[in-house]
C-alpha cells in the first residue's frame, strides 16, 4: 500500500500552526516571525513535505510543463539534455508525439510552452496558440551542438515565459 503523500494540513498541525501561517512560511512571507518559519520548515523536512504542483498551478496559473513534441525519430542526447535543462529550471518535461505530415496537430495538456523537435513540414505547426511554440531542427548538428541547443533553447523558451 502506496503511502500517503504529506499535505500542507499535516505540516500546519505537525507544527502547531494554521494552514495559512504555515502556506506563507513556506512561500518566504515576511508576516512569518523567523522562530516560526525556521519551526515550520524543518516540520515540513522532516515529513518530506513537497508542495502540490496542482495547488501551485491553480494558484499561479503555471503548470511547470513544458511539451516536447517528437517525430518518431529523434536523437537520445537532445533529449535528455531538454530533461536535464527543464529540470534545471524547475520544470518538467512532457513527451507526446508529432502527427504524422499534413495532420493538424492537435491540442495537448495544459503546458506553459511548446517545443517542436523535427517537425514534418511548418504546416503542422499551429497558427495560433496560447502558448509560446518554438521548432527546434537537429538536421545537421553535431552530438556536442544539440546539446547545446537544446539547453540555449529551453533558456530562451523560459525567458519568452518569464520564468
């Protein structure tokens, strides 16, 4: 049996504080005495205490995803430096996959952006989008330059974000 994950109450009660009190010294609110905050935070260490991506994407409006859009060939090494730059940024990577040439393609997940790794053709790409797309093309490039290119082109994506 998969162990439940510790939520915000539990670490308000662990600590012998409110919800509120313990959600604004886990964000860095000034309104927190440093008595409490440094009380709360090693509560919350202690428990293993990770905030809900869900809760903080309602919040903010921020999914912390960004979509890597793949045709079925792809280069490992882009790929896992993409991972390893999001990851950097605080942010996760989600794979789906490129409909074939000439097929629209179609609405995904709520993402915060998208990034078009070799596209069949520009007409697959969407016209308008609500978030920023950039098309990332590998033709040519060595191993050590797809690298990186693709950590230079998650850092330009993260700033078009303001993340």
């Amino acid at each position: 049996m998969q162990k439940r994950r510790t939520s915000l109450t539990d670490v308000a009660r662990a600590a012998g504080v409110g919800l509120a009190t313990a959600s604004r010294a886990l964000t860095g609110n000034d309104e927190v005495g440093a008595a409490t905050r440094a009380r709360i935070l090693q509560t919350a260490a202690e428990m293993g205490y990770q905030p809900s991506s869900t809760a903080q994407a309602l919040r903010t409006g921020r999914t912390r995803l960004i979509e890597l859009a793949v045709t079925s060939s792809w280069h490992e090494s882009v790929l896992q430096a993409l991972f390893e730059a999001c990851e950097d940024s605080g942010y996760h990577l989600l794979l789906t996959r490129i409909p074939d040439a000439g097929s629209a393609l179609r609405p995904g997940p709520a993402v915060d952006a998208r990034i078009l790794l070799d596209p069949p053709d520009l007409d697959s790409a969407p016209g308008e989008s609500d978030v920023p797309v950039m098309t990332f093309r590998t033709a040519g490039l060595s191993d050590v330059e797809l690298v990186e290119a693709s950590r230079s082109l998650v850092h330009d994506l993260l700033s078009r974000i303001g993340a």
